[in-house]
C-alpha cells in the first residue's frame, strides 16, 4: 500500500524523531511496550474489519539511502497466526512543511489474513492517520530546542523586574542606617525606637486591640428595618414562642395503633381493615353427610323389625 500526507513539520525535526526509537514508541497507537525489553518490542492491537487481533513482536529501524524502513514482524497472543511488516517513509522537503511518502507491504496469516483487502487497506490507512498526528505532536515538541531556553530567558527577566524595586528598596535602607550611625546619639536613639517598632509590626496580628480615637463604623446606631410589623415594642429578653405543629391525621393514627404492640407482633400480625383476608368458604361433601345418616338409618330399621316381630308374638 501506498500512503503520502503533508506535516507542518521541518524534515530535520522529523527525521529525528522518526529513527529516535523512544519518540517512536509515542507514536505508534495501541502499542504497549514490554517491561524490559527493547523499546519497540511489545503488544500492538490491530482492528480490521469487525475483529480486533493482539500481536506480540518487535519492531527495528533502518535507514537506506535517505529513506527510513521500519521492519516488524510479531505472532497473535490468542492464536497461531502472524504478521510480518516493511513500511519505508520517505521525507521531502516543502515550503512550510515536509512531504511524507509511506510505502509498505505486510503478509499475515491467521485472523488478519481471514479480512478483505480493503479492510486491511482501512485498518493500515487508519493506523498511519493516528501515527502521523501523533508524529506531528512529539516532533512539533523537540523541534524547537530554543523555546525552553526563551522561556528561562523571560523568568529570569521577569524575577530580576520584581527584584529590581527590592534591590532598591534595600539600597535605600542600607544607606539610611549608614547616614543615622554617622549622625549624633539623639539620632541614633531615635532610630533604634524607629527599628524596634518596625519590628513589633510584622504583619502579624496578635489579637491585641490597640486603642483608637476615631470613631468605628459599626459604633453607629442600625435604625429599624422597614418591614418590621412593630417597630415601637420593646419584647426584652422574653423569648419568642412558636405552636408546635399538629400531627398529621394518618401519622396519629398510626401512631395509637402501634402503641402497646411488640415488634414481633407488628411484623407478624396480618393486615386489618380493608385489607384483611377474607378467609375461604367452607365447603362440605356427600360423604361427611353420609357418616352420620347411614347409622341412623341403620338404627331405624333394626328398630321396626324389632317392634314388627314383638306385634307378631302378641297376635
């Protein structure tokens, strides 16, 4: 397969990037690098057409006359196939940019080789798609080694900016102790109380309210809001009282249900009301019936053959 695309990249930039094999391993997608071992060997996971395969292998680099050939070859980590790679990028130079020529051959067996041509050519495509956005991104990182040096450059400017007035300042200082020990003993008393007082002030509040004789802004009397419904009674330190809120008509009468009734009752105990059981018909059946008849009919007849044969003894 053939593949070219344009990096706003410069080819010297590039280049680097492309035969450094640590900046490779950045950006090849899906490569997951084995603890280790070389630093393009590991996992790649491949996706072509509805399957995913896992490859375990290793990849090397080589550079022929200005072209850079990447070699792989790598076996499936659930089953028996594999695949072997060459892919050769060449780098041409262009205004703003560089030009680059992928050209590659692959051979597969197993699952891989199962796919279509295009699936594979939709899988490979894809895959150089998201290794040159990640190619742009490292090289576009290393290839400007000046930026962090610029970026130093520009704090150390900006710390000797906010030093500067402090320098200064300390200057300044320094010269006034100077010119207060050259001067009398007068002057020189006066600056220690100056220095001792500057050093009781550190910024620090120590909770020590200091008096003053201006007045406060919360001295001030706070008048009455506006929609105080009364405003001129005075309640003292009475507190206020509020009625309790009544129960709820369901909430009271489960509460007097469940007084007086154990927690094993409560679990227990079938409904009630409404939603009670209605307990089943009795039913009854001829032969319950017949238990009790079938003697009595018995009895009756034994009955009036005895009578019939005490009348017949009479006659």
């Amino acid at each position: 397969m053939e593949h070219e695309v344009f990096v706003p990249v410069p080819a010297e930039a590039l280049r680097a990037t492309l035969t450094d094999p640590a900046r490779v391993v950045r950006c090849v997608p899906g490569l997951q690098r084995d603890a280790g071992a070389d630093p393009l060997a590991g996992r790649l996971k491949v996706r072509a057409g509805g399957r995913t395969v896992t490859y375990r292998g290793a990849l090397r680099i080589v550079e022929r006359d200005g072209a850079i050939t990447y070699e792989g070859e790598g076996a499936e980590v659930r089953g028996k196939g594999g695949a072997e790679l060459s892919l050769t990028v060449v780098l041409t130079p262009v205004a703003e940019g560089t030009n680059l020529s992928f050209t590659g051959a692959l051979s597969a067996t197993g699952r891989l080789a199962d796919e279509t041509d295009e699936a594979r050519a939709t899988a490979g495509t894809r895959l150089l798609d998201r290794f040159v956005a990640a190619l742009t991104e490292v090289a576009g990182e290393t290839g400007n080694p000046g930026a962090d040096a610029d970026a130093d450059a520009d704090a150390g400017a900006g710390l000797g900016a906010v030093a500067g007035p402090g320098a200064v300042a300390g200057a300044g200082s320094g010269a006034g102790t100077d010119a207060a020990h050259s001067d009398g003993s007068d002057e020189a008393d006066g600056s220690d109380e100056a220095a001792a007082t500057a050093a009781d002030d550190d910024g620090v509040d120590d909770g020590v309210e200091e008096p003053s004789d201006r007045g406060a802004v919360f001295d001030a009397p706070v008048p009455p809001p506006a929609l105080d419904p009364l405003p001129g009674e005075d309640f003292g330190d009475a507190p206020i009282e509020f009625p309790a809120p009544q129960p709820a008509a369901e909430a009271a009468h489960a509460r007097r249900t469940m007084i007086g009734r154990s927690a094993e009752e409560v679990d227990h105990a079938p409904p009630r009301g409404r939603y009670a059981p209605v307990p089943a018909p009795e039913t009854t059946s001829a032969g319950a019936t017949l238990r009790w008849i079938a003697p009595a009919a018995a009895l009756a007849l034994a009955s009036a053959v005895v009578v019939g044969r005490a009348l017949r003894r009479r006659r």
